[in-house]
C-alpha cells in the first residue's frame, strides 16, 4: 500500500498496520477497479477508483423510505447500504425527489447513487450525528459528531449521480460562533492531543464544544469515487479524505458559504485526482493539510501526489492552500488548468501556511496554466508564523519550524494583485528554491516581491 502501509502507534499501546483498518470488505465482491493514469512533473501513481457497473442496486424505495420522514429515510439509506454490502457489492438509488435523511455510514463495495432531481437534505439536529465516531478536528483526532456522510475504513466506495447533497443550516450557523465556552473545548482537546492523551479521554461531543462535523470525511479509506453530484451548504469543510489514499473527485459543484467551508481538504492522503470541479467557497477551494503537530508525527503520514486539474472556482479565500495543519508533511501538489471566475476576489492563488509548532515539510509544488481576475492579496503568500487565536489560546509544547522548498509557478495571468509574491520566514529556517516563470498580472498595486529569509528565488 505504499506509504500508507506502514505502523503506527495506538492509543492502547498496540501496534497495528493501517491495512488493517480496511476492516469492512465483504466477501466475493465483484467490483471492479480501475485507474487512471495521471500526467504530473514527478513521478505520479495511476489513481484507482471503483466501477460498479456490474453491481446490483438497491432502491431506498424498497427499504422503507419516505419524503419528509428523516427517521425513516435515514433508516432505509441504512438497510440498503448494509444489503448492498453483504450482496458483495451494489449501488444504493435515491429516486428523484426531496429526502430529508439523518447520517449516512459507509460500508464497502456500495455506491450511493442519486438520480437526476434527487435531493438528499441532511437534518440539521445534532443528535443525529451520534453517537460520536472516531473522526478530527483540524488536524486533531477525537471523538465528535459524525460527519453528515461517513466512510471509515472502507473500500471500493463512491457517490454518484447528477443530484443533491445539501446541509440544513439552521443550527449549524449559530455553531459558527467561538463563544468561551468553544474555546475552552479548543484549548482542551489541544492539551490532551499535545500529550499524546488515549482517543477515548477525546470526547468532544457535550453541551459547549461546538464542534462541527465534515459534511463527507472518508476516513482510513481506499479506492474512493466521487463524481457527477452538487454539494450545497456545510457546517464545516466540504470533502474531507483522511488517512486514504486513492481518491477521485471528479465533475463535482460545491456552493458553501459558512464557516470554515473549504472546498476539498485532502489530509494525510495520497494518490488524489480533483478535477472538472466546480468551487463556490466561503474559504478555501483546495487546502491541502496533513495533520497538527504530535497526532500528525505520531501517524507519521504526508499529504503526497495530489493532483487538481481543470477546475472553476466562483469564490473563496485561497485557490490552493497549504497548511497550516501540515505537520505531517506535504510534497508533490500539482494544480493544472484552473480558471478563477471575474469578480471572485480571492486573497491569493497560493497561500502555504505554518508555525513553529507543526514542523512537517513542504516541497514539490507546481501550479500552472492558471487564469484569474483580480486578488485581494497576491500571486504567492507564503508564511511561517501563522497561529491565529491559538497564539495566545494554548502553549507551544515543541518547537518544530516547518522546511519549505521547490514552489514553483508558471503561464499565471491574473489582474490587479497587491504583490507578486510575499514570503515572510524565520531566519532560521529560510523558505528554499522558488521559481516564477511567465507569471503576468495587469498591476501591482504595492511592491512586486516582499521577502523575508529566501534563499534562490528566480523569475523569468
């Protein structure tokens, strides 16, 4: 399995091979896997995804379920995943119409399936995302709320069709708030992750955390398909893979305006294929993480070979950001062919972010061919001392600076920009080997180049 086949510690003191967390396979499945081959400047696996076009499929109809019945939407979903699975493999159909549903639990070899004019509508009342799963917040692992859907330790997966995944927002948005009471929760679950505390003294789920769930997290998944649905509000990052490795996601329309809503957030996950996607974001489109700080050196697993081609994005922050929660390092990001719609104002096309608590690693960065209006910000931030409100929220407990090299941009055209690139590092740890080719801009309206410990930065 590559990298990601390797040991790490658990919380009981055992060791375990992340091969064995694939816990869920059936018997006898007859999905079929394919790849496809994937053109990068480094050396870029073919990224496999499932094909369940032999599959038999599963009605919700045919389990129970009702429009306007959560309960028993949410209950039929279930029962079809759970037939779907134990037939071997089968792809779980959600007819068109309007269906509000509570969580929906992956196993493997399913395919959830909504048909043109299907709406799956996810309730917006916390107690139907318990009881609490293993799952993170950013970058920290604990027990939360489930993600509204939830994949964990599964393969041979995928979500398809030309319908609708949309969150009810009503109590969600009064979660976006940082109340003391959240803070508090912060500054615990910080505490407890810093010390290596077992996962089960990391239950965040009580009357003040506020935690909010990932609208999709595949979680320790592999051979992930995500293709052809619109995704429409979330109460905090949109697509979350974590700890997988072969995922595609492929044709899909995001719109999320709320807090923390990033577009995909591909964490500690390798051999990843974003593309033809459409971003309409309240944060970042693509925010590349891998891990904070002692649970990412403890898994011990990098962000690598990620590629995103031939993408829209309407609005956001960020095109591509890296960080900050990187801590488990982050090498070979190819972005390719993107346009940022007129209008859109992002901060900058790419923003690589840390502190001196993550360490990790950044290298092998290419962005090119990339079309955009005017930025708020500019061409290229990178910065070394991002800490937010966790500056003076919770101590640093290791001092880890984060080595950043080979960042490199090309045929970039964008109109008014604030400054080319801005690199602001520690002496100590010099931001390394930046290379700018045929990046144009209409108007720069303060200096081109703001830099602060670089080393080899070249422009032509």
């Amino acid at each position: 399995m590559s990298e990601m086949n390797k040991t790490f510690r658990i919380f009981t003191g055992l060791t375990i091979s992340l091969a064995s967390f694939f816990s869920c396979k059936t018997k006898n499945p007859t999905v079929k896997v394919l790849e496809t081959s994937v053109h990068a400047p480094f050396e870029m696996p073919a990224v496999k995804y499932p094909d369940f076009s032999d599959c038999e499929e599963f009605s919700i109809l045919d389990f129970g379920a009702v429009m306007g019945d959560k309960d028993m939407t949410g209950r039929a979903i279930a029962q079809a995943i759970q037939a779907a699975n134990g037939a071997g493999c089968g792809k779980v159909i959600v007819p068109k119409g309007e269906w509000l549903t509570t969580k929906i639990h992956f196993k493997s070899n399913v395919n959830l399936h909504l048909q043109q004019g299907a709406t799956l509508i996810f309730s917006e009342d916390p107690q139907d995302y318990l009881p609490a799963v293993h799952t993170t917040w950013e970058g920290m692992e604990c027990y939360n709320y489930s993600p509204l859907i939830f994949a964990y330790t599964c393969e041979n997966i995928a979500i398809t069709g030309k319908g609708e995944l949309r969150a009810k927002m009503d109590v969600w948005h009064t979660w976006f708030g940082r109340p003391d009471a959240h803070m508090n929760s912060l500054k615990r679950l910080y505490t407890l992750a810093s010390e290596y505390s077992p996962l089960e003294e990391r239950n965040m789920v009580n009357d003040s955390s506020n935690l909010r769930p990932q609208f999709i997290q595949f979680n320790r998944c592999r051979n992930v398909l995500l293709e052809g649905v619109s995704i429409v509000n979330s109460p905090f990052w949109v697509i979350h893979p974590y700890l997988s490795e072969h995922v595609t996601i492929r044709d899909v329309k995001v719109s999320a305006h709320g807090h923390n809503n990033d577009g995909v957030d591909p964490e500690m996950s390798q051999n990843i294929l974003i593309e033809n996607c459409v971003f309409d974001q309240g944060d970042d489109a693509i925010a590349v993480k891998a891990g904070r700080n002692q649970d990412a050196w403890r898994l011990d697993t990098p962000s690598k070979n990620i590629v995103v081609r031939n993408c829209l994005v309407k609005n956001g922050h960020q095109l591509l950001a890296i960080g900050s929660e990187l801590s488990g390092g982050v090498e070979n990001v190819f972005m390719d062919s993107c346009v940022i719609e007129s209008g859109s104002k992002l901060f900058n096309l790419v923003f690589i972010k840390t502190n001196e608590r993550r360490g990790g690693y950044v290298k092998n960065i290419y962005v090119s061919n990339i079309q955009a209006g005017n930025t708020r910000h500019g061409v290229l931030g990178i910065e070394t001392d991002v800490l937010y409100q966790w500056r003076n929220l919770v101590p640093t407990y290791e001092r880890k600076l984060t080595p950043i090299s080979s960042i490199h941009l090309s045929n970039i055209s964008a109109g008014e920009v604030e400054y080319l690139t801005r690199i602001i590092a520690q002496a100590e740890q010099p931001v390394e080997a930046v290379n700018f080719s045929n990046v144009v801009v209409k108007k720069v309206r303060s200096e081109a180049h703001i830099h602060e410990h670089v080393q080899s930065f070249d422009m032509n």
